[in-house]
C-alpha cells in the first residue's frame, strides 16, 4: 500500500464516524485498504460485495430500474447509512458508502466504463460519477481510480484534510452532486420555505406532485406499524403513499432542524418522506391540495375535536370544508387506545355533512398495535 494511502486510511480510522460500505462492480481496493491498516474495527461496522443481482436486487429491497446509474449509487448508499444506524448501539455518527460500477472485465464491454459513488450522512448527500477513458487503463488502473475517489469521499465525509491524488486524463470526467437535508431543515426551521421532499434516492424535491397521499406522524421512531400502513393505504388507494413529518405540533413543541435530519434519516434508500411547518390539517391542506392524509384513529378524533379550532363548532367545520374544498380526504386507520380497547374509523363521531371526508381502513385489512411512545418508554428500537 502506497504511503499517503495509509495515512489516509489511518485518518479515517482515527476519525469518529463509522460506516456501512457496499461495492458492487468495483471499489473493492478501497475496502481492502480499509482493511489493511490496523484500526478498522473502529470503522468498519460492515462491508458487502453484492456481485450477483440476487444478491444486488435483496440488499436494495426491489430490482433496480439500472443497475449501474446515479439514482442506483444512492439508494445503496441510503440502505447502507440506515443500516450503519441499525448496527451501531453507541450513538457514534454514521455515514453510508456505496458504489456500482462497470469498468473493464475478460470481455469486451459495448458501452462506457464508469462507477457512481454515493455517501450518505444524516444532513448530506454526496455523489460522484466517474466516466471513463475507455481503453486507457486495465482493470486494476480502473479500479485503483474508483477506490481513491471512494476514499477521498469518505475524507470529505469526515472533514480530514487528506486526499490522494486522482491520475485523471483529459478524457476522464468526473462529475459531483450534493444534496444538503440540513441546509433544506435550516430553511424549514426560519420560514424560508414551507416544505421540502427527500425522495428515497436522497433527491430533494421542492415542489409537490398533486394526487397523492400522504402518512403524517411524528415517526419518533419510525416502526413496522407506520410501514404497514403504508403499504396497506397505498394497495387500498391504488397509488403511492409519502410519509410527512410536521416540524411545528399542535400539541408539542417545534423540533429543531436537527432533529428534523435526524428524523428524515429513517427514510433513506426506502420511502419518500416530506417535511413540513404545517401543524394543523388545514395548512396541510393548503400546502397539498387533492392529497389523501393517512392517519390513526387518535388522530382523526383530535382533527374532529372543536378544541383545536378555538374551542368554536363553526370554525372547525370552516376548517373541515375548505379541507374538502381542496380536494383533500382521510384515511383512517384503527388503533388501540390506553385502555387496550381498538378503535377504528367507524367509531367516529363524524358530523353528517362530512361523512365524505372520513373513508376507514377496516380492522381485517390493517391492525398493528404498536406505538412510538411505548418503544420509547421501553428503550427499543424502530425498524430500519
């Protein structure tokens, strides 16, 4: 191993953070230097070579669109930072790295080489593409090129001052994209924007895409019972459902923009997720018109409860009209209240004018009785 390769790797390994690496199609140099210097028990929390599509297309959760693209590079690297999450109990911080790639093999290759490296971090998205010069080097040069990019990443990551020197040709091109979640939750957090969207793929999205839904919580912490009500609301609505965390409660006080990250982070690689400052239904409303809100029993009671509206009858039902007005509904999923009873939207105490706006998800197609708070007060975890 070259001399400022090692300092470099020792660095990392000095460094706090740990890390989830997966490397399909190149990058494996990298590992094996990590590897290589003494220390990386300190870093390393778990590497994984998925080289067969079986094994790609599990890791991943669902078979790529392509497998060997931008968008790709980043859920692999949002399925390994929530699994470095998963795998580290001692709260240290986490960073997920992943690379696909197809550069050189024992065959002649039509297309291009190229490799996109995405790393992941709680409040940012880095990602690097690399094209090749095709027929300049052999596989180990392509390699060697891959794997310092990976390794310059992950100094970049933890703010080290190290880097190794890329032998770039003039044909080589080397693209890098960032994604900044935290500077998105700085400007949620002093009102510069109202919302903002992660996609799965890290993608921050500003606008909204009319006609969908919508699962509002507070996902402290996200657990199986919220991803089963996504997936039963979007098989019973026939589309795709979002999750949305509000930074401003009615109930609660704001959360920070870190804590925001930090929330938003559960989501990586998986689920779209919006965040929002809306607190009440109506602002929801407004903000996503001919949306459909997913929401628990508990929930629904409190959007019906005068209380919230001034203690006045005729303001809630203003409320609740222009809700309908813009286009928007709920879903109402059962859920099993303090006293152990299950309640479900049936049990609703809606006002005849708007039995419309309720629509209820029966006890036989959704029941999980589980809840933040009890996994909060019993030191578990949620799901990853």
């Amino acid at each position: 191993m070259e001399k400022e390769t090692k300092q470099l790797v020792q660095a990392i390994h000095d460094a706090p953070e740990r890390i989830v690496l997966v490397a399909a199609g190149a990058g494996t140099e990298a590992l094996s230097n990590l590897l290589g210097v003494p220390g990386a028990t300190r870093t390393l929390l778990e590497a994984l070579v998925p080289y067969s599509t079986a094994a790609f297309d599990e890791f991943l959760g669902k078979p790529p669109a392509k497998y060997v693209t931008e968008r790709t590079a980043r859920l692999l690297a949002g399925r390994a930072f929530t699994r470095a999450r998963w795998l580290d109990a001692a709260n240290h911080p986490v960073v997920g790295v992943a690379c696909t790639a197809t550069i050189i093999t024992d065959r002649p290759k039509r297309g291009e080489h190229r490799a996109f490296i995405a790393i992941w971090q709680p409040d940012l998205l880095v990602e690097y593409g690399i094209h090749l010069n095709k027929g300049f080097r052999n596989r180990s040069g392509e390699e060697n090129l891959v794997s310092r990019i990976i390794l310059n990443g992950l100094a970049e990551a933890m703010a080290l001052p190290h880097r190794l020197p890329l032998p770039l040709t003039a044909a080589d091109r080397l693209v890098v994209s960032t994604h900044h979640f935290g500077q998105a939750a700085r400007q949620l957090n002093l009102g510069e924007r109202a919302f903002f969207g992660v996609r799965a793929d890290g993608r921050i999205r500003h606008k909204h895409v009319n006609s969908q839904a919508l699962l509002s919580g507070a996902f402290n912490p996200l657990h199986d019972g919220h991803l089963e009500l996504l997936q039963v609301s979007a098989k019973l609505l026939g589309h795709p459902v979002a999750f949305e965390i509000s930074a401003k409660n009615v109930d609660k006080p704001p959360i920070s923009p870190e804590m925001v990250v930090a929330r938003i982070a559960q989501f990586a690689g998986r689920w779209p997720v919006y965040a929002t400052n809306a607190p009440t239904f109506l602002e929801k409303a407004r903000l996503f018109p001919n949306t459909i809100f997913v929401i628990g029993f508990d929930t629904a009671v409190r959007v019906l409860q005068p209380r919230y509206y001034q203690n006045s009858i005729t303001r809630r039902d203003a409320a609740l009209h222009e809700i309908a007005n813009q286009g928007c509904s709920f879903l109402v999923a059962g859920r099993q209240d303090k006293n152990g009873i299950f309640r479900d939207g049936a049990q609703l105490n809606v006002p005849e004018e708007f039995q419309q706006l309720f629509r209820h998800i029966p006890a036989e197609a959704f029941r999980k009785d589980i809840s933040s708070t009890e996994l909060r007060a019993t030191g578990q975890r949620g799901s990853r």
